[in-house]
C-alpha cells in the first residue's frame, strides 16, 4: 500500500505564530525563557539564522540571538493544534495514523489519485488552520517521511514505486534510522 506523510515543518512555531500573528517575521525560540536551563526544542528560520538550533542550551541561543523571543514549550496547546490537522485529514482521507509532534501517515489503499489527496490535505490544512505543511509519497513509512520532509512547503514529493534506491542514494546518513 501507498502512503503519504504529511509534513507539519517547525510546527511548535507555527503555532505560536498563529496564537499571536505579532511574531511573524520575528527570530522565535520555543522550549523556555533564555535564562532557564533548559534546552531549544523548536526555532524559527529567522532564529536559525543567528545559528541557534534544536537541543542547543537556551542560554547559547540567547547569547547567539539576543533579540529573539524566547517562550516555553506548550504541550498541551501543540498538542489541540495538532489534533486539528488530524481531524482535517481524517475528513479526506480515512487511513490516518497520527506521528506526534509534526507528522501524519495518510494510507492511500482507496486513493483514485495519490497526488491530489496529498494536495487536498495540505491545500485544507492551509486553508482551515493557518499552517504550512509538505507530503511525501511512497511504499514505504521511511520514504514517504524523507520525502516530505524534503519537499517544499505546500507541494508534494512522490517516489515511484521501486525508484527508493535512487531517491536514497545520496542521502546522508545522519538522516538514517540508526543509533
């Protein structure tokens, strides 16, 4: 069976962006306040920029973005946010398997076409919610997640059946699933 993986890209930031449309644009580090001991568990591409980077000690991201906005970690609201995509998806296709915190599987068995389904949701998703996503198409769980993961936002990437030896043959290996 088919499979696409919708991709919710730095979805704790999205989320927080949609709560408060002031921190659009703005360098934004989820995962606590900069003098906390904790660590970065989400930026923004603007807080990227400046080289802070997921696990990295709040006090490094300070020290590295100064002018960012710094705010804890809301599990409980990413968590409704992300329940809304799964409700959304599950609207348009009915083999949804939900991958906390920022992916969803979507069987496409009963899909005429593969390809505007997975633009369906994203289009929906987009539309009804105010987040950006991408999708991966593919046989196989791993495939479908690199490829949405890989694919630009609001778009679609689709590895043909039995074309996964080229779509991995440069990929790092970081990216594996290996300890």
């Amino acid at each position: 069976m088919r499979l696409a993986c919708l991709h919710l890209p730095e979805f704790a930031v999205q989320v927080e962006r949609h709560a408060n449309p002031a921190l659009r644009g703005v360098p934004l580090v989820v995962g606590g306040y900069h003098h906390e001991s904790g660590n970065v568990r989400e930026c923004s591409a603007e807080a990227a920029g400046f080289g802070v980077a997921p696990d990295m000690p709040l006090r490094q991201a300070y020290r590295l973005c100064p002018s960012g906005t710094f705010l804890p970690y809301r599990e409980e609201r990413y968590r409704q946010a992300f329940s809304a995509v799964v409700y959304e998806a599950a609207q348009l296709c009915p083999l949804v398997e939900p991958i906390p915190p920022a992916h969803l599987l979507l069987g496409l068995r009963y899909e005429r076409d593969e390809r505007k389904c997975a633009q369906d949701v994203i289009a929906t998703v987009q539309q009804r919610l105010g987040f950006e996503a991408s999708c991966g198409i593919a046989s196989s769980r791993f495939a479908a997640r690199i490829a949405a993961e890989d694919a630009p936002l609001g778009e679609t990437m689709v590895v043909e059946s039995g074309g996964g030896g080229e779509f991995f043959r440069n990929l790092p290996v970081e990216r594996l699933p290996l300890s």
